[in-house]
C-alpha cells in the first residue's frame, strides 16, 4: 500500500486536524462522526478499518460533511440525528440539538413519575404529562418508553419542530400515547386539560447571552427554542402561572434553567403563591440544573 494513501485512519488523522484548526471543540469525534455516516457504518467499526483505502466515492462524500463542518453546521444537523438517554433521535435545523445537561431533567420527571405509579394501582389509569416546548420530543418520547402508563401532550409554537417530534415518536413506538399541540404554552391546549407533570427545557438565553454562543449555536440553531429576552426569563415567567392553572393538585412543575438563573426561576416561583418551596437538582458539575415546584394541595 503506497504511505500516501488515503486510508481510513489517515482520514480521520487529517480532518480532526483540520477541524480543530476550524474551531471544532471535539475534531476526533466529528470527524468520526462524519465519517461513519459517510460510509454507512457505525462509528465503533471505523476501529477495525483504520488500514482500509477509502474509495474516491467515500471521499467525496466525507470532504463534502467535513467542509460544511468546518463552515460552522452542527455535525447532529449534518448527520440528522443525537444520541441521548441511550436512544438515537432524529434533529434538523428546526430543533435545538439535545444536551446531555437536559438527561437531568428527564431523570427528574421519570423519577418522580416511578413514585407516582407505586403509589397509584393501575386502575386509576394513565399519568398525564405535558412537555412544554417538546422541540425533537425527547422529554416527551424518554418519558413514555420508560413508563407504559403515562400519556404526554407534547406541546410546541414551531409545526417543523412537532414533525421531527412526530418521526421520533413513531421511531420508539410510542406514538399512540403522545398528543401533539401546536401552541405557544398552553394557549391552543383545551381549557378542561390537567396534568400531574409538567416538564420543560425552556428558552433561558439572555440577550446579551447570545451574542457570546459558539458559532455552531448561535448561526444554526434555531433561536426560538434559545433567546429568552434580557434577561432570560420571558419564557418562563409566562409558564409558571400557566403551569400553576394546568397542574392538578401535588403536581409537579419541572424546569431546565441556566445555572445562572437558579435565584431567579425560583423567586419566580415562590412569589406565584401556589408552589410549595421549589427544589434544586444539580448535574455533575454540581452546578443547578433543574428546578422542581410541586403544586400546593392535596394529590387528587
């Protein structure tokens, strides 16, 4: 084999070069990435093949991945899906592209929903859950593979992002037990509606905020699902009471925050009245991550 020839370990030696020079946080793991899908694979087999000649076929289709890389387009965009919680989704540029800091909040709602059901005999029926701005459906699909029981209202304002939510759901099977909603919060949601959970990874970018997002974020990403207004909280002011009014009594209202926002989302939610002492979940980092309020009352 001639030393000059492309093979698959050399590909992927060149291009995470390449990308870190293009301001790639994580060049192996794109150019692994993108390679695999280029070639149809999974990523772990590219470890068997690193002495592989890669066609010119596979070439072109790789440097086309790799310079619209380099050019700032997410990788999940490019390769059109993201794992989280052990399940791969399917994103476009109409969704934000699922984080791992948001697995807290599914833990959280899944959690809390496990000590609902051992309470509840299944004769009391389905759990009612509703994911506020659902975007790719993650919150919404991870809580109803993991519970039989609960039944989820996905709730978005973009239609392109309750389409992607739709494909994920009917990919996991469980498209028979999520409602999807075209609404801005619950405004378009039948008024007699309630839920024992309600969960949301809201916008909670600041102005000011935005204009210092990576590159990736802040020109492809879909600034619906980010920009919060100045101060990053216009979203979920507008929630909380809303929340409050669709919870049935012991319900739980679940936000993802910013760790900068913790004092605030939960001064927000003392000073609405009806919340008992919100709580704070931390990620690994041990830095807030979720804020849990249960609704005051007695669980009916």
């Amino acid at each position: 084999m001639p030393s000059d020839a492309w093979t698959i370990g050399r590909l992927l030696q060149w291009t995470a070069e390449h990308l870190k020079t293009h301001g790639s946080e994580t060049p192996r793991l794109d150019a692994e990435v993108l390679l695999a899908a280029a070639r149809g694979c999974q990523r772990i087999e590219l470890y068997t093949s690193f002495d592989e000649v890669a066609s010119d076929e596979l070439r072109a289709r790789f440097r086309d991945l790799v310079r619209q890389r380099a050019e700032g387009t997410p990788v999940a965009y490019l390769v059109g899906y993201r794992e989280f919680y052990s399940h791969k989704f399917r994103v476009s540029p109409a969704v934000l592209i699922p984080r791992p800091e948001t697995e807290f909040l599914v833990v959280s709602l899944v959690d809390r929903i496990d000590e609902l059901a051992e309470r509840r005999p299944q004769a009391d029926g389905p759990i009612s859950v509703a994911d506020v701005g659902t975007g790719s459906g993650i919150i919404a699909v991870c809580a109803a593979r993991h519970i039989p029981r609960v039944r989820v209202t996905a709730i978005d304002l973009s239609p392109d992002a309750l389409a992607v939510a739709r494909e994920n759901a009917a990919d996991a099977g469980v498209t028979d037990r999520i409602t999807f909603v075209e609404s801005d919060l619950f405004a378009s949601v039948p008024p007699g509606e309630r839920y024992a959970f309600i969960a949301s990874n809201p916008p909670y970018v600041s102005d000011s905020e935005l204009a210092a997002l990576a590159r990736d974020v802040q020109k492809y990403e879909p600034r619906l699902a980010l920009a919060a207004g100045p101060t990053g909280t216009a979203v979920i002011e507008r929630l909380i009471p809303q929340a409050a009014e669709r919870l049935n009594p012991g319900g739980w209202l679940l936000l993802e925050i910013s760790p900068m926002l913790e004092q605030r989302v939960a001064n927000l939610v003392e000073a609405d009245g009806r919340f008992e002492r919100p709580a704070t979940i931390k990620d690994l980092a041990q830095l807030p991550r979720v804020i849990c309020a249960r609704l005051a009352g007695v669980p009916v």
